[in-house]
C-alpha cells in the first residue's frame, strides 16, 4: 500500500502498519518526542500502538523543538 509520511510516497509492504512500525521503520529516535498527524488529525501518543494506517493515508511526524530569544 502506498501512503504519503513527510511528504513523501512510501509503498509498505504488508496488510497493516501502525505508527509504531512507521516510527521505526523510519529510525525516529525518540518517539516519544514526536507528535503524529494522520490526514491532519493529532494521534493520542497512547494510541501509537494500535492506531493502524491505511493506504491514502497522510502522515506527518511533528519535531517540537524547545527555544527562544534570551533577553
């Protein structure tokens, strides 16, 4: 099945994925540092395990990142 994450197309092969897999598959670090949108919509982080991604689907893995202009 193809679906989109980052912006770009990936085929996955298998009949199911989970955000977990894709996680993984694409070595994010430390996941539990990211927040996921499928198809625009925040994923609860307790959901990341057993919330399954179907082809079409959009998914983007959103880096918050600390910081500001010190005074």
């Amino acid at each position: 099945m193809i679906i989109t994450v980052n912006g770009e197309e990936t085929n996955w092969e298998g009949a199911k994925v989970t955000i977990n897999d894709l996680l993984s598959h694409h070595k994010v670090e430390k996941p539990e540092m990211v927040s996921v949108q499928i198809n625009g919509t925040f994923v609860d982080k307790k959901d990341y395990g057993t919330k399954i991604v179907v082809a079409a689907d959009e998914v983007d893995f959103l880096y918050f990142m600390g910081g500001g202009q010190a005074s």
